[in-house]
C-alpha cells in the first residue's frame, strides 16, 4: 500500500479536485483506493453524495478507529470523511506530541485492503499537514502557473524538510504539476516558471509532463457528485487527470 498526499500551503491550487481526480484514476487502472479527506474544510468530503456520519473526527477523538470510519464509496474505492469540527480537534491534537505518527500508526492496520492512499490536506502548515506527510511515502504538489504560486511552494518544500528530519525520513516529493492551465501559458509565465523551478536543487526535475487544463467539465463533474471519467470521459480533465497519474506510477516505479 503506497500513500500518497496531495498538499500545498497555497489554497485555490486544485488541491481537493487533485485528489478526486487522481484517485478516480487509479479506480480506473484497476487499483484499490482508500481516500481521506484530513482537511477541516471537507471539500473531499461533500464531492460524494450519501456520505455517512463517521469520520476522521472520531479517530482524532479515540471513540473509533481507522477502520471503524472507512465508507465504501464504490467498487475499489473507499473514504474516510472529515468535518467541520476537525478545525478545533486540529488544535488540541497539535498539543500532544504523539499526534505526528497517529495517522501512519492506524494506516497500518490498512495496508492489506488497499493498493493506494490519497490524502487531501489543508492549505496550511499546520498538525493535520504534518501528520498528513507523516504518514505518507510520497507527496505530489499542485501548483497554478502564476508568480504568486512560490511562496506557499517555497513553505511546503521546507514543511518536507522539517518532517523528512523529525518523523518520516523516506518522505519523497515525486512531483510539482501545473493546474488551471492554458495552452497560452506556454509563453513567458510558463517558461519562467519551469526555469525557476530548475534552479531548484530540492525539485529539479520534477515538474512533470503532464498539467491539468482548465475545463468546465471538470467543475461540473464536482458539482454533480460524480468522477470526471464517469461525467464527462472523453474532456480534457479526464485525460489529464489519468495521464498524470499513470506518469506518477512511472515515477513511483522508478
């Protein structure tokens, strides 16, 4: 079982459609796929129709397990919800110093049911962040091809850092991938953003081929409670979205 977090200290990335759309991607590859939704914002979590009370909440509490909140989603995938109230639980949790490995120690008891893991974290640096990366074996970082997009970058690279050296040395960044793009970008914006993230020692090499295009359908499928690959199969979300995970399992391969 590989966990993979999808985590930017930016908001307004893509980061939870991200998440959606690599997940459902795996579905179709014919992996199993659990996915959890750590952000107190629970935009994951409201993408699925019929999603029942228990949730991540109640692993942060002890009042149940891991397993115990895992919901079946459809065939191959499963998730594990998050709440509203996961905002106040994110600051007593960031108290106790155990909370860092909580995640990874209840994913183990996971580890035969499922191929993959992806986790959808907060826009921010904070304990649900950590324990997010804690418990992952690689991270893929979305990012919008604007100059604004590498102060929150330039944060998460030394959010990795700090948990590589304290908890989780293994933790492998595997990717940076381009959202909200257009063809257009492909002049100045873009060729300047590839080059500062090639000066990057920390990332060189890891912009990846693939970007995800601006496309209606994509915010349509979300709004509809449906994957893009069963709303709209043959949109340019659809293709990005697989492309870019079947390059990632290349990278993981690797």
């Amino acid at each position: 079982m590989k966990v993979i977090a999808i985590a930017q200290h930016k908001g307004g990335v893509g980061k939870t459609t991200s998440a959606l759309g690599i997940g459902h991607s795996l579905v179709l590859l014919g992996h199993r796929v659990l996915l959890i939704d750590c952000d107190p914002q629970s935009n994951l979590t409201s993408t699925f129709a019929n999603v029942q009370a228990p949730n991540l909440c109640m692993v942060l509490r002890g009042e149940a397990t891991l397993a115990e909140v895992v919901q079946p989603m459809g065939d191959n995938l499963s998730l594990i919800a998050s709440r509203p109230e996961l905002s106040p639980l994110e600051r007593m949790i960031g108290a106790d110093a155990t909370h860092p490995n909580l995640l990874r120690r209840q994913l183990a008891g996971l580890e035969k049911q499922y191929d993959y893991v992806v986790i959808d974290t907060p826009p921010s640096m904070g304990p649900m962040t950590v324990m997010s990366l804690t418990a992952a074996h690689y991270v893929l970082a979305p990012m919008r091809p604007d100059p604004f997009a590498f102060a929150g970058f330039y944060k998460l690279l030394d959010m990795l850092e700090a948990v590589r050296d304290n908890f989780n040395p293994a933790l492998e960044l595997k990717g940076v991938f381009l959202t909200q793009y257009h063809p257009s970008y492909r002049g100045q914006v873009y060729h300047d953003f590839a080059a500062e993230l090639a000066q990057q020692v920390r990332v060189r090499g890891l912009l990846t081929e693939t970007s995800i295009r601006i496309n209606a359908k994509l915010v349509e499928a979300v709004a509809l409670k449906k994957s893009i690959h069963a709303h709209a199969p043959e949109s340019n979300s659809a293709h990005d979205y697989l492309a870019l995970t079947q390059e990632l399992l290349t990278r993981i391969a690797q």
